[in-house]
C-alpha cells in the first residue's frame, strides 16, 4: 500500500531550509508498520512543527524514525521532483530484561518535493 500524498506542500523549517536552499516546498506522508503484526499502518502527513524526523511510534524505541535530511539528501542531489521509499526506523527498543535490539518499525514515505526557480 503506497501511502496518499499531503494535499498542501509544507514550507520547510529553518534548519531544512538552510541545507537545502533549493527546495521551495515539500510533502511528506508516509505508513509505519511493524513487520509480521498484519497492521499496514496508517497515513501520516509529516508536520514540520514537530521537528525533522519522521517520529517512531513504538513506545519502546529510543531516538527512532527516520531523518528528514538523509532522505532529502539523495533526491535533491539528483533533482527528483516525486519519491517512494521504504526506510527502517533508525532507533533502537529496550526490551524487558534492559537490553536493545534494533527497533522493527518501517517507514513507507511519499516525498514530493518542489524546487525554486533558479
């Protein structure tokens, strides 16, 4: 299931902004599912007020999601107006007896990205 894209392209945050002065707007919406548990998520629309990861929602992952930059990075060297991409969340779960494993969640993103006229 490929996730439906936002309806209105989001400025970027400052910090977006400044690595990436080329980009004029983006859209960001994405699934998150944990493999094997027969839920295929459901379809979030990245809010940049929230800061510039995908947020994990796995209670148990620490410093999880996935990075807006790093997934920028790739198309806007390329000049890719529309991407799909599967990513792992980056985090890592505590489990019960204190140690971690790496967290299962996966990250199924639309990013469409529109740039500034040069």
């Amino acid at each position: 299931m490929t996730p439906s894209p936002a309806p209105e392209a989001l400025c970027l945050p400052d910090a977006l902004a400044q690595e990436f002065p080329g980009i004029e707007s983006l859209s960001i919406s994405y699934l998150q599912s944990t493999p094997g548990d027969g839920y295929p998520g459901t379809s979030v629309s990245w809010d940049p007020s929230r800061g510039d990861r995908l947020e994990c929602s796995n209670s148990a992952c620490l410093k999880g999601g996935v990075a807006i930059a790093a997934l920028l990075s790739p198309l806007v060297a390329t000049a890719q107006a529309k991407a799909v991409r599967k990513k792992p969340c980056t985090g890592q779960e505590r489990l019960t007896n204190g140690s971690f494993q790496p967290c299962a969640n996966q990250f199924m993103i639309v990013v469409e990205l529109r740039y500034t006229a040069s």
